[in-house]
C-alpha cells in the first residue's frame, strides 16, 4: 500500500497533487522506474530531515520511558540481583523486604511521621533489590546502564493514580495531615480508624513509588498506629482483603471495607480471633491463604454458610468461599457444644454493647432421650457397683460369672413397676430354685458336698440379694439422673450478667482499700454478697474446681464460651471470693483493733517527745504512765478478741 501511495505521488506533478478532485477527468503517462528513482532524496538526507522533524522534549521523553524500570524484551523490573526471571527476581524481593520489616519492626518509630519517613521505609525494604530505592516514580531516575526511567502516569486493575506534579502533592497533603491531626495521638480508637482509613486510601490513590507501594504503606501505618497508641496487626489481612478494599475505595468510592479493615486489626478480640486462625493455617500447612478474603463477622450482620471449626477463641463459616470468622461468644452454648464441621450454619454477629452485658449466657438443655437415660443408668457407679456383685456371687455359686447375663429380664427405660416386680420375681427363683439357672459349681456325691459346693450354696442367698438390689438401683439411678438433669436445665437457664462499675471499681482496690470502702458502703457489700450467690449457683462443682485449677479450657467447654471468657468469668469468681473473705466480721474487728492500737501509740510517742528534755525522774514518771495507759488498751485488746472468736462460732 506505501508502495502505491509513493508511485501514485510521484507520476503527478505538484500542480496536479494540489488540484486534483475525485471524479476530475484526468490523463497521466506513469514514468519509468528509473527516472522515478531518480525523484527521491538520498538516504543519507532522509534521517537528518526525520531528525529535524522530532523535537527536543519528544527526545528527552523517549530517553526517559516507563520502559527503562524493566529489562530490554521482559517484564522483569531491572534490580540488583540481576535476574531476569520473573518468577524467581519475585521469590528473591519477596524475602529480602521480609527480613527488612523484621528489622524495621524492631526500629523506634520517629517521634513524627513525614513523607520523609515514608521515603525511608521504601528504601529500607528494597536497597537490597532496586537503585532506585526510596525515589518516587514521577522524578526521572538514571541507572548504571545510563538508561533514565520514569513513571508520572500509572494505572493498575482500571485504575487511574496520580499522574505528574499530583504525586508530590498528594505527599504535602499527607504531611500537613500528619501535622495537623498530631499524629493522630490522643483520639479513641474509632476516631483512629476514621482518619487513618481516609489517610490510606490517599496514599493508595497517590502511589509514589514504581513498586512495593502495599508494603511500603503496611509498614508505615504500623508505625503510625504504634505513635498513635492504637496498634495494628496488617499481617493479618491477606492479599486478597487488601485489593479489594482499594478497588471498593479508588474505583467506587465506598470506603466501608477499608474502614472494617482497620477496625479488624485494631481491635485487641478481632485481631486475637484473626491470628488464631491464621496460625492454625499455618500449622495444617495451608499457609497460602492469600488470594481468600478472610475478615471477622460484622456487628448485625446475618451469616449463612458452613461450619469449618473452632479454635480456642473464634470459630470459622465459610459463606460462599469467604472465610468469615467469628468469636465464640456470638453462638449459643448448644450451638458451641453440638456444631459439627461441614454443618450448615446461620447466625447473625451480635452488637459489642449486648456482649459485654453478659458474663455467663443462659443454655437451653434439651431433655435426655431415652437412649441417653439408658446409657447413663449403666454406667452409673451405684448400677456397675449391683453388677459387679452379681458377677463374683455367680462365680461362686456357679462357676461362671456372666452365666445369669442372657436370663436375667431387661429392665428397660424408663423404669415401669412391672421391671420391678419381674426383677423381685427372678431374685426370688434364683433363691428357691437356683440349680433352675445353672448347675451348682463344686460336687455333692450322696450328700458329701466339696467345700466349692457347700460354700456356692451358702452364697445362694446373697446373691438373690444382690440381683434384688440391682433391680432397685436401676430405679434409683434413672431417678439421680433425671432429678439431677433437671437441675441442671434450672441452673443453666438463668445468664449472670458482668458486674456492676461499682464492682468493677472495687475489684482494682487494694485489700486494704476494699475494707475501707466497703466498711463505709453497705449498700456494696449486699451488692457483692448477692451477685456472687448468683454466680455461685449458675456454676456447678465440676465448673468450681476448674476455676480452682486454672482450667480454663474445661471451664469454657463445659459452660460453652470462648477460652479468654472463661478466665473472665473465674477471675471475676476469684476476686469476688477473696471481698468476701474481707467482708467478714473478724477482718473488720482486726483492723478496727490495728487502727486503734496504732493511733494510742502514735500518741504516746508525741507525748515523749515533748517531755524528753525534762528531768531523769521525769522521764521515768512519764514511762510509768505510758504503761498504766497501755494496761487497759491490753485488756481491751484481748476483750475484742475473745469477741471476735465468739463471733467466728456463730457464723
């Protein structure tokens, strides 16, 4: 087609090329190939007139191309390693940045943060891997090679960064934030998250550097938070999150999933629930979790999905390939003790306010089933201990011990009087007709019996016996069970809400402190006496002994609650045990004899010393006068204390 364009442009005359119209008539002789040869300029005057053509700044531009950051003919950045491999230069950057955030992790962070500083962490990370480290992509950069890169406009997944001059301006607006805000120092927690997620998702949109901008950012917001007084764990959030709360943020301008983001690795329970799943990732070998969305289950919100597990503290749902983790404390006790992995699960996040009004939730307990009643029944102590008589009376009148196992009636459950009666019956056939179950052991040859023989038959009787108790301790162990699971489902239906502020207050005191207010306050004592009977009868003995023993993974199994909840409720058990203890009337008599006993020598010995330059004698009169002072506060004294033990029998 060039060809034709440059014979057509040659067989006219300028006049005609200027002139000529579509449809004009028109009549041309097309020259030979030689003289048209002849008509074009030589090489050699063709690259100045193409040179001339191209300007200055079109010449600067092409020296300093994007292109220049990665290697002729790749898709590699150019780095230091000098590998051209992608996959391998990712392996090696990839553990170099990781040993440097380890090291800057242990780094103090600058008592004020800048874009200086953010320079800086960019170079810490990538110095091992990139010239360029610690230089923004919009100035250009010249490599060893004398190549010159750079990237003023960059766009990644459809989205546009800041291009030219707005690089450095979206550096100065980081700083007078920082400046303005103080660091972020001195705000709660959620006003935190408000102004550090705006603060992301600018740096996200500004994106200063070529490469490494997630790490860069991660490691820089760590700081800031540690400045800040609200710690944040990114190593909990994975590639996956990341993305597509940037995306949500600079393409839609919905900031919610980076803002729960925040709130996720800032909140000491989430972040507990978070690492406890990623560790145990971890330990079954599926580390490479990356490229899942993984977040904790939101406050109201409604999930449906399947049961994955549970850890100490969280447990896991996944809702359409999204792993949703949540605390413990958002399921009921029966769900906690009768989830399965693979069940299908709905639940909805409770709100923060309601969880923390309550310390022990109420559990429904589902009546037993008969199968259940029958399992316990036989294995009770008071029925195995029946059997167990039964078998060593039968090896003695019998020989065998299990020879009654297949003749005796099924009692079944529940227990009907005619069990009863049909039990009695075969207890009484066995005392009067025994050899009707079995051939008696030993021999008895014309009335000469052997001593097995004559001791079988002397434990014929006891063994009637024993097969009557058996009938009646089944009765009695259906009715233990049922009466106790009863109590159970009353004791476990009542929830013990968190203690009061003013509990709370006092549970920070000193033991001294403690009897002092509570000696003015018995409006608090009655509060404690009845709060800790509550708690008392909300936890059964087997719950008791756990808290006695630190057992705090029993505790939180047998109440069904998360493990950090369980050393809630038995440090609350603890120290509201221990203010009883100092409630008692004795402690109080002790301190109030301590108290007096204190101030009458401290008074005494303001008296010495106003005396003490006076006369020998004097002084001599004055100790006599001290120890007739001190005669009756002995006598007291001891008068308190008989009262105090007159007090401890009665109680």
């Amino acid at each position: 087609m060039r060809d034709n364009q440059a014979n057509y442009s040659a067989s006219h005359t300028s006049e005609q090329q200027k002139t000529s119209k579509i449809c004009d008539t028109l009549s041309f002789t097309a020259p030979r190939a030689k003289n048209l040869r002849d008509t074009f300029p030589a090489k050699e005057e063709i690259a100045p007139y193409l040179l001339r053509k191209m300007s200055s700044s079109e010449v600067q531009e092409e020296n300093m191309s994007p292109r220049n950051f990665i290697y002729p003919n790749n898709i590699t950045l150019k780095n230091k390693y000098g590998i051209r491999n992608y996959r391998q230069f990712q392996t090696q950057c990839a553990h170099d940045s990781a040993r440097a955030i380890i090291n800057l992790r242990h780094e103090a962070p600058p008592q004020k943060l800048t874009s200086a500083y953010l320079l800086y962490i960019h170079q810490t990370l990538f110095k091992n891997t990139f010239e360029w480290a610690g230089q923004t992509r919009d100035k250009p950069f010249t490599f060893e090679d004398g190549t010159v890169a750079c990237m003023p406009k960059m766009k990644k997944a459809g989205i546009f960064f800041a291009s030219g001059e707005k690089v450095q301006e979206g550096l100065r607006n980081l700083d007078r934030t920082l400046s303005e805000k103080n660091n972020l120092q001195d705000l709660t927690r959620e006003e935190f998250i408000e102004h550090a997620t705006e603060m992301m998702i600018q740096l996200n949109y500004t994106h200063p550097f070529r490469e490494g901008n997630g790490r860069t950012q991660r490691m820089f917001f760590e700081k800031l938070g540690q400045i800040a007084g609200h710690e944040l764990e990114f190593s909990l959030v994975t590639k996956e999150r990341m993305n597509l709360a940037s995306i949500a943020s600079l393409k839609f301008g919905d900031s919610e999933a980076m803002k729960y983001l925040f709130d996720d690795i800032s909140n000491p329970e989430k972040t507990l629930i978070l690492k406890e799943f990623m560790d145990h990732m971890k330990t079954i070998g599926l580390e490479s979790i990356n490229h899942r969305l993984i977040m904790t289950a939101k406050e109201g919100e409604t999930y449906t999905g399947f049961y994955r597990g549970s850890g100490a503290n969280g447990f896991m749902v996944d809702v359409n390939g999204t792993f949703i983790i949540g605390n413990k404390n958002n399921l009921s006790p029966e769900q906690l003790k009768t989830l399965k992995v693979g069940d299908a699960l709905s639940f909805t996040a409770p709100r923060a306010q309601d969880l923390q009004q309550t310390l022990i939730p109420r559990e429904k307990i589902a009546p037993l089933t008969r199968d259940e009643i029958a399992e316990r029944v036989q294995n009770s102590a008071l029925v195995q201990t029946s059997i167990r008589k039964i078998e060593e009376l039968c090896k003695i009148v019998y020989g065998d011990p299990h020879i009654l196992q297949n003749k005796m009636p099924k009692i079944k459950i529940p227990v009907t009087t005619e069990n009863i009666a049909e039990g009695e019956q075969f207890a009484r056939q066995v005392e009067s007709f025994p050899q009707s179950m079995h051939r008696l052991h030993g021999i008895n040859i014309c009335g000469i019996k052997s001593g097995a023989r004559a001791h079988a038959e002397e434990n014929i009787l006891p063994l009637s016996h024993a097969i009557f108790n058996y009938v009646h301790a089944v009765r009695l162990a259906e009715n233990n069970i049922l009466e106790n699971h009863q109590l159970k489902q009353k004791r476990c239906e009542k929830s013990v809400k968190t203690p009061s502020q003013a509990m709370n207050n006092l549970f920070s005191l000193s033991k001294e402190q403690q009897q002092e207010f509570l000696a003015q306050s018995p409006e608090l004592r009655m509060q404690i006496n009845t709060y800790m009977l509550q708690l008392q009868e909300r936890l059964s003995p087997c719950e008791q002994r756990a808290i006695r023993e630190n057992n705090y993974q029993e505790l939180a199994k047998t109440i069904g609650t998360s493990v950090n909840n369980a050393k809630e409720i038995a440090k609350i058990f603890q120290k509201g045990k221990e203010i009883q203890l100092n409630m008692q009337p004795e402690h109080f008599l002790h301190r109030q004899s301590k108290e007096h006993a204190a101030a009458s020598w401290n008074k005494s010995t303001k008296e010495y010393a106003q005396i003490s330059s006076q006369s020998v004698m004097n002084t001599k009169q004055l100790i006599k006068s001290i120890k007739q002072e001190k005669a009756p506060q002995q006598s007291i004294q001891r008068h308190k204390t008989e009262n105090v033990k007159v007090m401890t029998m009665c109680l």
